[in-house]
C-alpha cells in the first residue's frame, strides 16, 4: 500500500509541468466524423446486446437492488473505493448526450465525454481491442435498447492530490496497447476468435492477471508470462487460466472449458464468487462457437513459469481423519465431518457436477486461500442456468463457525485427499470477516430482449 502511493505520488510531481495540457487532451477516436444516421436495424441492436453480454456490462453497472446500468457499485481500491457510473442514456445522469466518439473514448481510451479521466477499474485496457463494428454495435443498444435511468453518479472516495486523475495519461501510455485486436496469421480463426474474446470484451484479465503497484495488469496477452496466471481481487482469488496441472486448466480439456463456461459447472467444479455473475449474465448467452474458441485459445497458454511438474493425485490416506476415534485428534475434522462432508463427501469428491468436489481443485491448492475463506464465510450466489436458479447454493458459516474453526477446517480440506494448499490462520479469516459483507452476496440477473 505504502509503495503504490508513493508511486503514485511520484507519478504526479514528475508530470506536474503538463498538467494543464493533460487534463483537456483526449485521445482521436475512428469515430469523430461518424454522425448518427436514423433509427439502428434490429440486426445492429441484437448485436450490440450480444456484445453487452461478451463484455457483461451489467456486472460492474448494476447493483442487486438497482436498475440495469445505472451504476453506483462500490469497488475497492489500494486509494479508497470508487462508484461505478450510470451508463443508461439518461441525459443528465447517464450518457444519453455521448456521440459515438464520445463512447468509443471512454470505452476504448478511458476519456469520458467531459474529458475527464476513467480510472482503470474500467477495462479500457482490454476493452480497447474491441473492433470498430463491436463498438458501434454497442453504442446504437445503450442508445436505444437501454432504457433511461436518472440516477446522479457517486463521487469516489479517494482524497486528494491522490484523486487527480490527469496522471493517467502516463498510465496509458505505460500500461495500454493502444490498438484494436491484430489477427495473429499464424494462428487458426478459432484461435483469434478465442484471444479476441478473452482479451478484448470478456476482459478476462483484469480479474485473472496479477497487477502492478499502480494497479497495471502485468501482462496483456499471451506474449507475458504472468498473462492469466491468477490474482486476488476484492476478496476472491481469480485462478490460474493457464495450463498448470494444480493451479489452472491443465486437467481440463477444451469440452470441459465449454461446459463450465455454458452450464456453469462440470465435473471439476461450479462456479462461484465473482465468476457466478459472469456465468449468470455473460458466459451462458454465448455462441457455441464463441465458448469453443475461448475454450481452445486458454488451452493453447503454457502452463505458469513456476508450475510445479507433478499434478495433483487423489490420495485417499485421509480416509480415517472423519471416523469418530481419530477425528478428535485432527484439526478441522471433527468440523468437516459435521459442516460439510454431507454435500462434499467424506471423500471431498462432492456430488458429480451438482456439488463440487473439494479434492484436488483449483481453491484448495493454491497458496492463496482468499476464495477458500471467502465463500466458507458469505456462501456464494445462487447460479441461473436458462432462467433457473440451482438448488445447491453454497450457505455461509460466517455465524456458525468460529475465525479458529474455519481455519482449522479450511487448514484440513487444504490439506486432505492429496490437496497442497497451505494452512489457513484464524488472522487470515478475521481479516476478510471484517473486510466483507453477506449482505452483497446477491444475484444480480439481468433481463434484455
């Protein structure tokens, strides 16, 4: 923390000379000589609401007890938390006076229509590789497909000189590619599709790329290493996208990618924390096609630079840690056995794809326990398939369970069945407890044509 402000105030003086040149510059837009030309064709508007899911606006723009888009999520930051904005085409509130510059600016550029800077909570380093049809496509539903919402925009809680954000010019320029997504011709058009996807509107690395101290993700494709190699973000840990045979997909295959991204779920696990809101809005309303090529684009991606070669076994020499002689003697044991081995077996393997397995998944073998505490404490959201919420939600613990319990309980499902993901503290819990709320761990579905 100490580090990212002094680098960002190291940040301000050195550009001190050219702020007032950097606060009224904006960057040129392909669009500045485009100007609205009638009423958009029903293809246009279908494309642009196809588009809204790939790029799940409404995940960021909504919140569980509001209107579609019109902002005022709370996301923190290392400086203070910040409100997302209204994006409905209110004119006073919202962005109903933008032109299609003005979108694709603060789409692609992260320049809103006044001038101001977006901070980088919003994708415009991913978003700007959009394609020229994507955007337009997605400016004519906001425009007139969104219904109109006044609902005045939130100021953020950073304080000043922290909260100025002409700084972020040089951001861009440092930590931006500044272009729209170039076709490798070596590669297939599965292939692209897929990169375009995932780096471009799915914005899959702004959750699953670990980021700077100035908050820069450290890679933007595949040509960086740490691209997709996993990063704890608002209390989750977003795992490895990668081929890691622990951490990441490399037990996966493409079908098995395909169906967690269309069901929800498949044989190694359910979606949950933030990825339930990206299965409920965004993944499940994808082509076939689309999820295919994301599917064979992620199993393209080495694994992690400092993957361990030896995948994860199941091993059942914990099979006795539950039975009513030893279970007393084993941390955690005695509280999984009563908690949680009903619907995630004694074995850990859960319930073939309704529950899932807690052997030798993803969240019980990284370093990082943060998901792991994470939905053990607040559960996690209901998950929508085809307009029907699931009947196995996660519930919490948070009231039942002591900091002490959980930990001891996490330490042991971490460490049971072959699982080497490293003990849990009762500090570890107490932190994200205070840090967390229940109450936000709401379904937010969004309902379009």
């Amino acid at each position: 923390m100490k580090k990212s402000l002094l680098t960002v105030l190291g940040v301000i003086v050195v550009g001190a000379a050219g702020a007032a040149w950097i606060a009224t510059r904006a960057p040129s837009s392909s669009f500045d000589a485009v100007a609205a030309s009638g009423a958009p064709s029903d293809d246009l508007l279908a494309h642009g609401e196809y588009v809204a899911r790939l790029a799940d606006c409404v995940a960021c723009h909504t919140t569980p007890e509001g209107k579609p888009f019109a902002g005022g999520l709370k996301m923190g930051t290392p400086l203070g938390a910040i409100f997302t904005t209204n994006i409905t085409p209110d004119p006073e509130t919202g962005i109903g006076n933008y032109s299609l510059a003005d979108f694709d600016r603060a789409i692609r550029h992260g320049v809103a229509a006044d001038g101001h800077r977006l901070y980088p909570a919003m994708p415009y380093p991913s978003y700007e590789k959009m394609s020229d049809d994507d955007v337009k496509a997605l400016y004519a539903y906001f425009m007139s497909d969104v219904e109109p919402v006044v609902q005045a925009n939130k100021a953020s809680e950073i304080e000043w000189p922290l909260n100025m954000r002409w700084p972020l010019a040089f951001w861009n320029v440092v930590f931006t590619d500044g272009g729209v997504y170039q076709a490798k011709t070596s590669k297939d058009e599965m292939w692209n599709r897929g990169a375009y996807l995932v780096q471009g509107p799915g914005h899959c690395g702004s959750c699953h790329t670990p980021r700077g101290v100035v908050m820069n993700e450290k890679a933007l494709d595949e040509s960086g290493p740490e691209y997709l190699s996993g990063a704890v973000l608002d209390g989750w840990y977003a795992p490895s996208l990668r081929n890691d045979p622990n951490v990441g997909l490399g037990r996966w295959s493409e079908d098995d990618i395909y169906a967690y991204l269309k069901n929800g779920r498949n044989q190694h696990g359910v979606v949950f924390g933030s990825m339930v809101e990206a299965f409920n809005n965004s993944t499940q309303f994808m082509t076939d096609n689309d999820l295919k090529s994301i599917a064979h684009y992620l199993k393209s991606l080495p694994a992690n630079a400092e993957s361990t070669d030896v995948a994860w076994s199941y091993d059942p020499a914990t099979a006795d840690d539950l039975s009513k002689d030893v279970a007393d003697n084993v941390p955690g044991a005695r509280t999984y056995a009563a908690n949680c081995a009903f619907c995630h077996g004694r074995d850990g393997r859960g319930k073939n794809e309704w529950i899932p397995p807690l052997a030798g998944v993803s969240s019980m073998l990284t370093p990082q326990a943060e998901s792991a505490i994470n939905v053990t404490l607040n559960g996690s959201m209901r998950v929508v398939s085809n307009g029907v919420p699931d009947a196995y939600r996660m519930p919490p613990y948070r009231e039942h369970l002591s900091d002490q319990q959980m930990a001891d309980v996490l330490t042991y499902a971490r460490s049971a069945w072959g699982n080497t993901g490293d003990a849990v503290t009762a500090e570890e819990v107490a932190k994200l407890r205070s840090h967390t709320d229940p109450a936000s761990i709401d379904v937010i579905i969004l309902q379009m044509r």
